[in-house]
C-alpha cells in the first residue's frame, strides 16, 4: 500500500486500525501508563523513596543541616599583608610582608570540630526518621485514596441494585402486584443511593488529589490504583522485646543521642572561650634601604567581652538536649507498645474481618433473589442491601487500618516500610542481639 493512499480510501479496517494507532500515540504517556499498571501500594512507596517531593525535601534539608552544622567548626583562614609606607615622600619606603596565623591554645576550635561531627550525625539520623515518616505519610494518602475507590465502588454497587429492585416493583405496580407506596419506596432508597454515590465520587476525588500531591504528579497523570487488599499479617515478637529494638534501631534516639553530644561539645568550646584566638605575626621589613624581620603575638584580652552570653546559651542548649533525648526514649517506648497492641488487635481480628466483603455479597444476591421470588418482604430487602452495604464498607476500612497498623508498626520498630513481605523477624532477632 503506498503510504501517501488518502486517509478516506483506506478499508474501514485499516482506518479503525489507523485511528487507535494515532490516538495511542498522541496519548499522554502517564495515561498509557495508567492502562497499563495499576498503582498498588508497594508502587507508591517506591515512588515516595526514590524521587517524591517529600523525599526531595528530606534530602535538601539533610543538605542544608550538614551545612549549618558545619559553619561553626570550620578552622579560621591564616592572612597575608603587604604594605608600602612613605609613599609621596623624601624618605624611602618602608615596605612590610607579614603573615598572620591564628592559634587555637584553649582547644575551642577542637571542640567545636568535634560538635560538627555530632551534629553531622544528627542531622543524618533526623534526615532517615525524616524520610520513613514520609512513606508513611504516603503510604496513608493511598491508603485512604485505595478505601475511596472503593467506597465509591460499593456505593455504584448499591445504586444498581436498587435501580434494579425499582424497575422490578414498577413492573410489578402495572401489572398490580404490589401496591403504590411499595413501588413509591425502591424509587426513593434508589434515589437515595444515588445521592450517595455523588458524596462517594467527591470522597475519591480529593482522596487522589491529595495522593496525587504527595507523589509530585498532577491529578490526570495519577494511575488507577489497584483494588484494596488486606495486608499479610505475621506474627509480631513480644512487647519486651518489641521495646528493646525500638530503642536500637529507631533513628529518632541517635538523633537525640548526637545531638546530646554536640551541644555538650559546643558548651565545652563556649567555656573555653574566654578568651579568643590568638595570632602568630611573622614577616619581613624593608626599612631605609635595610631588610629585616619581624614576629609577633597578638592575643585579645577579655576586659569586656568573657564570652558570658555565648556561654549561657550554649548552657541551656545542652540542658534541652538532656530533656528532648530522655522525652524521645519516653515517647518510643509508649509508641512502640501502642503500635504493638493495635498490630496484634488487628491480626486477631483478620479471620472474620477479611470476609466482609464476600459475605455481603452474598448475602445481597440471596435477597434479591429471594424478593423477585416472592419469598421476602421489600423491609426485609432493604435491611438486608443495607448490611451488605454495611459490611463491604467495614472490610474497606478494616483492610485500610490493618495496613495502618502494620506500617505504623513497623515504624515504630525502626523496620523499613515494605508493602510486599512481612515483617522480617530475622532481622529484629539480630537488632536484638547485636545492636547494630
């Protein structure tokens, strides 16, 4: 076939062939995307640890820490001067070169040295603790963005089945097998449902806006998401034992832990301190045709400034240091032993929880059943659509904060998020016993 043969003489085929070929094309890549893989919960955190904004600012702000904590412990510059006098006079110059090195005979310096050290490491655990709470955030943001999708499916389910039942009693009605306020009543709980379905569809839409956001993607480019499922839910270790990972692998306590060490370092630069650095001068001296040398020492004198002010503050700086590092390890062992009880209330619940959805199901299907048949009343029905409602609703919940309480579990324990395998005991075992 030549390739310049005009759209309109091609077979019908080859033009509906060529249209889905164009259309595919000209599609933007996030919606092909879209078709093609759905997002599931292990794909967004995927997303959240590689390249989402609320990684990207964990890792300016971990840039930026190292920065600030680096300013203070960098060591002085040494200064060179030339200088020419008797310039524009009978006399002959006087020519200077001197080289001026600051001394550090207190250790001020080394102190503050060993505080950017501390502080470095600060900011590193802050930046880790940082980028775990953004997985979770999240992981939350599609967790109640998955529950919405299904809510809103649900609540179709329901006005389909209640638009069915309708039509059925207004069949019924003509043919004067029911009575009016009967047909009168499927048409408002119909009606009803799709009142509904619009809030449903308002629910899902700011859910995926807001999920949307936390991905860095506009809200046309967000993927279907894959259905909500209830997550694996092994066995978790004892609460003591639970604690004593927690306080070896959680970053917040070495955040607090260095941070403790660099404001005892800054305090102890501060105390010594009194008196600043000094400067070795050494040079030569060009004077009346002459050259000699020259060396000298300049040290400040603390008559008004003692460096009171500076020692004061870095003072209460370490004593809020002591307080935030015994809070933290406080708020990690009441947080881990909540997240503890809350995982292990959830898995005792799974068994009956994880069949919501297919018992309200069924039970729906056996109701209609049952009323095209004759053999249940219309508020029977209805109560019936109700609890299957109900019930397909409660699993969506249950399965949204039994994934919660895994995540917030295993947050809580130090572990990294993973939506696609349990929570690795091995691994804790060895926290346990190494420490590391």
């Amino acid at each position: 076939m030549n390739v310049y043969t005009p759209f309109r003489a091609l077979p019908t085929s080859a033009r509906a062939g060529m249209a889905i070929w164009v259309a595919l094309a000209t599609m933007p890549l996030a919606r092909v995307c879209a078709q093609a893989a759905p997002l599931d919960l292990a794909g967004a955190l995927r997303v959240a640890r590689t390249g989402g904004p609320l990684r990207r600012l964990a890792d300016a702000r971990e840039v930026a820490g190292i920065g600030r904590v680096g300013e203070t412990g960098q060591l002085p510059n040494p200064s060179i001067e030339w200088r020419r006098e008797n310039l524009g006079s009978s006399l002959q110059p006087d020519i200077f070169a001197t080289a001026y090195i600051p001394l550090d005979l207190t250790g001020r310096r080394l102190a503050l040295r060993q505080a950017t050290g501390a502080g470095r490491q600060r900011v590193q655990a802050d930046a880790v603790a940082e980028r775990r709470e953004a997985e979770l955030e999240v992981a939350r943001a599609w967790l109640h963005a998955a529950a919405a999708d299904g809510a809103l499916a649900v609540a179709t389910r329901q006005v389909e089945a209640l638009t069915e039942i309708a039509s059925v009693d207004a069949t019924r009605l003509r043919e004067g097998l029911v009575s009016e306020a009967v047909g009168l009543r499927t048409q408002l709980e119909a009606d009803r449902a799709r009142v509904s379905l619009v809030t449903a569809t308002g629910d899902a839409a700011r859910a995926r806006a807001l999920l949307a956001r936390v991905l860095g993607l506009s809200t046309s480019a967000l993927p279907t998401l894959a259905p909500l499922a209830a997550p694996a839910m092994p066995t978790a270790p004892d609460s003591s034992t639970v604690k004593a990972v927690a306080l070896r692998a959680r970053p917040e306590v070495r955040a607090r832990e260095s941070a403790l060490r660099e404001a005892q370092r800054r305090y102890t630069a501060e105390r010594r301190g009194l008196i600043g650095d000094m400067q070795l001068q050494g040079g030569s001296k060009q004077t009346s045709g002459f050259m000699t040398g020259q060396i000298g020492l300049a040290m400040p004198v603390p008559l008004f400034n003692r460096n009171d002010a500076a020692r004061q503050r870095a003072r209460g700086d370490y004593a809020e240091a002591q307080t935030l590092r015994d809070d933290i390890l406080n708020q990690i062992e009441g947080g881990v032993g909540a997240a503890w009880r809350a995982y292990v209330a959830s898995r005792g619940a799974a068994e009956a929880a994880s069949t919501f959805d297919a018992r309200g199901r069924e039970i729906a299907r056996i109701a209609r059943v049952a009323y095209r048949e004759g053999h249940l009343t219309l508020t029977e029905l209805l109560d019936a659509e109700r609890a299957a409602t109900d019930a397909m609703n409660t699993h969506l919940r249950w399965a949204a904060d039994a994934w919660l309480s895994r995540l917030e579990f295993e947050r809580a324990l130090g572990a990294r998020l993973d939506a696609s395998s349990p929570l690795d005991l091995p691994l804790l075992a060895t926290l346990l016993t190494t420490g590391s």
